[in-house]
C-alpha cells in the first residue's frame, strides 16, 4: 500500500540515529519548547555489528555517555541504565571506566526504545523548502511516504565505509571491517588472509584472527603503509586538544592550514590502543613457543593495485621507505580502511542553501551549522575538517548537541563550557606583536563555480549508516575516521 501522509510540523527533524543524533533526541526529551522528530531508516538502533567481538570495550570513560557530560542528572545516562538492569554494583567492583563494546550498544538501544521522537524504519528521500520551512520526505517498509515540516534540519547520517582506490570497484569479495563479522568463518576457510590498515579496527580483527591461526591452519598476513604500528596518545594534556578552545582555535585556522593539521594529527586518534598492541605482541610470542607463527606484519608499504581471478587477490604494494615494489597474494582481504563522509543524495535539492568550501566539502561554522544563515540546517559528526578531531569523539557529543539545543532555542539550556584546558591554544592576546594577518576567506566568491560541481552526493548511501563511533581522540574500540591503509 501506498500514499502520501503528512506526519505534522516539529522545530526540527533530525535524520539519522547515531550516538550523536540519539543524544540530541535524549537531551531534547525533557524540553517543552523544542519539539524534534528523529528518523531513522534501520528497524531498530544498532552501532558497529560487524565489530561486535566479544570482550571489546569502547576507549572512552562512561562519562562520554549521550548526556552526561551535558546533563549529568539524566535519566538517559549509562549509569542510569546499569542502576535500572541491576548492574550499577558489578560495574563499580569491575573497577573500570571502559564500558564493554556490547554493552554500550545495549544501552543506546535502551534509550532509543524509550524516547517518542524517534520512527524507526523511515528512509529519507528528498529534503525540500518551501520558501517557509523544510519538507522532509521519508519512506516506510510499506512504500508509503511520510511528510515532516520544520524550519530547521539536524543531519546525522554519518559515515560510509571507505576503500582504498585500487580496491573500489574491484567486484571482488573484499570484506570492509565494518562487516567483518558476517565473513569472519568465511574468511577462516582459507587459507590466507591479509589485513589491511594500522588503526583500532585492524588491530582488533588481526589478533582475533591471529588467536585462531593454530586451528584454522592459515597464514594471516597485516600490512599498512604506516611507517609503524602507532599507539593512539592519551596523554592528557594531548587530551586538552578535545576541547571547546581548541576547536575555535582550530576552526578560526585557514582551510589549507587545518587540512594540513589533520593529516599530521592523525596519529593521536587513528592509531591503536597501547594495551591491544602489547596484547598482540604477547599472543605471538606465547604462540611461537610451538615454532614459526605462520604471520607477517609488514610496515611502509603502500597498496597500488589489485586484482581478483576468482579464486585469490593479487596485491601490488610499493615499500615507500626503499622506493621497492612487492607482490602478495591472498585468498581472503580484509580492508580495516576506515570511513569518509560523503555528501548524501536528498541534500541536492538544498546545494543553493547549504555553504561549501574550495573543495567540494560542507563549510561547517562554528556552531555546527552548515546553511548559509547558520540556524537552520545542523550536522554531527561532519566536521571534522573544520573542527579538528573533537568532531567524531563521543566525549564532545553532549558538548556539541548542547550548542546546537541553544543554537535552536537562543539560549543556553545546557551550560556550555568555553574553557576547559590548562594550555592555551594560538597566540595569547597579551603576547600578540603587530597586527594579526587579516582573515582567510572561509569559502569562495560566490561567482566560483568549483563547490557547485565538486557537490557529489552519494545517492546509494543510506540516510543512516553510522560510522561515528566516535572516539576518545576518535577512540572509540573502532576508529570513525581511520585513515585507508
């Protein structure tokens, strides 16, 4: 059956349910004048199924839950939840802030099935404005479309998974970590498998296959272009630089300045937990007291190309240290290679309202807002070349859906702290010689034709697939943003 229902006006409509998304709609619960509508396509809420290995934890403190750090008195916190499941008393004795990856899932399910703003099963096609507000159209499992109208937009759909160029479009059976569990026995049948990447989700899916290496009789293989195997910083005044000044400091930075500082900042949250790597060390030594691992562990070497015969891959790497070229073969791949945000295919009809920079990209001010006005049109986790790496972390979540609650409203309902950090970020007013150099523009003329044609939505991606584990640093056990090995 099929028809059109108009599903009535809101303040806004939120598309997609992520962490991200699903802490506005937690924080905007309890507010009688904000009334928020949250569509999700999935039939129920579900963060990284094809990284759900038993026993991960998340890397971030349960403090980095949807609410606390904006409200730590909601009922919507983590500890509210294991206080209302009867595990409040073993998390306290378990004596650890890490919760475990499943049951951080488990929790975000809990509040998704409690809040009445959020419809499941609602895939959304096109966003239009009417000269007075939004028209969101969605469509149900049954082929009917459903109608909001609201004068502001809230946009979390997150992340895709990302391959390296030689293997996109390859029309081979490479499995993306994101759906490594589905093909994880698959993958065990062969016999050779290669993972590819350096960050957290590599390594996790290599020590799991690793621990299985005996039984399953293959030979597993890790290979990435990084000079080595970086540990993810947590020290803490690195920690300072998921900050709120440090993302005005980052934000009032020139484009090519901070896309430069991305790339060198990589290795602060895009790499491995420093207790996972001594983990795999220590699992290959107890394992080479029976002989040879049948492993290798290959650093600085770059993937260039790639094919399939059907049976097994061919992999041309390049040594970037010695300018050598190298060829594997592998029966199964893995590419641990990360995300990237791309520009979903409904937005089109809104490419006049919506800011883009020289590169095709949103031009995200600092209030989270991407519309030429900067209050009507939001976006989570989408930000993280205009404001640095807080952008996929869970712990600035609450900080930023705090910003946009007072963004919507015109006042602050959640306090918002502007300083956090010991250290200061730029040159301090009373240190400033001379006159600063006057301000980069933040996006071309508006005779430049470039934004209008590097805009290339991604019209097969789903309106909510998220990718936004976000992440201490980006650390949540899997990394949103880890860089394509």
């Amino acid at each position: 059956m099929s028809g059109v229902r108009e599903a009535g006006e809101h303040d806004f409509v939120a598309v997609g349910l992520g962490p991200f998304n699903l802490g506005l709609a937690a924080l905007t619960d309890p507010l009688d004048d904000l009334d928020g509508v949250f569509l999700e396509a999935r039939d129920a809420f579900s963060w990284h199924p094809g990284m759900m290995l038993e026993g991960a934890t998340i890397q971030v403190p349960f403090l980095a839950d949807l609410v606390t750090m904006a409200d730590p008195t909601s009922p919507w916190s983590f500890l509210s939840y294991l206080k209302q499941h009867g595990r409040l008393y073993p998390f306290y004795i378990r004596e650890s802030f890490y919760p475990l990856r499943a049951e951080y899932d488990a929790y975000c399910r809990w509040v998704s099935t409690r809040l009445p703003s959020i419809r499941f099963g609602r895939t959304v096609r096109s966003i239009t404005h009417d000269g007075g507000g939004y028209r969101v159209e969605a469509v149900l499992a049954d082929g009917s479309t459903e109608v909001h109208r609201a004068p502001r937009i809230v946009l979390g759909v997150g992340t895709q998974p990302s391959l390296p160029w030689p293997l996109d479009g390859l029309g081979a059976p490479v499995v993306h970590s994101a759906d490594y569990l589905p093909a994880r026995d698959r993958l065990r049948a062969g016999e050779s498998i290669t993972v590819l990447g350096s960050g957290q989700s590599a390594a996790e899916i290599y020590l799991d296959l690793l621990e299985g290496i005996r039984e399953g009789g293959y030979r597993l293989d890790w290979v990435t272009r990084s000079p080595r195997f970086f540990p993810m910083e947590y020290t803490k005044l690195t920690l300072e630089m998921t900050s709120p000044e440090y993302t005005s400091y980052f934000h009032a930075l020139p484009p090519a300045t901070r896309d430069r500082l991305g790339r060198e900042q990589r290795h602060l949250y895009k790499g491995i937990s420093g207790d996972l790597v001594d983990t795999i060390f220590d699992t290959l030594y107890r394992l080479s007291v029976d002989g040879p691992v049948p492993t290798r562990l290959l650093t600085g070497a770059e993937l260039r190309g790639a094919s399939w015969d059907g049976q097994r891959f061919a992999l041309d790497l390049h040594h970037l240290e010695t300018d050598q070229p190298l060829r594997t073969s592998t029966a199964g791949l893995v590419a641990a290679t990360g995300y990237a945000a791309r520009v979903p295919a409904f937005l089109i009809p809104l490419a006049d309202r919506i800011r883009w920079d020289a590169q095709g990209r949103l031009d995200v001010g600092r209030g989270y807002a991407v519309d030429h006005g900067q209050c009507e049109i939001f976006v989570q986790n989408a930000e993280e070349h205009t404001h640095g790496l807080s952008a996929p972390d869970l712990g600035m979540g609450a900080y930023r859906n705090s910003v946009i609650i007072a963004q919507m409203l015109g006042r602050e309902v959640y306090p918002i702290e502007e300083r956090i950090a010991f250290q200061e970020f730029g040159v301090p007013a009373d240190l400033a010689v001379g006159d600063p150099r006057p301000p980069v523009p933040a996006r071309p003329p508006a005779d430049d034709p470039r934004p209008r044609r590097a805009l290339r939505p991604d019209a097969s991606a789903p309106t909510s697939h998220h990718h936004a584990p976000g992440s201490h640093h980006n650390t949540l056990s899997l990394s949103n943003g880890e860089d394509p090995r």
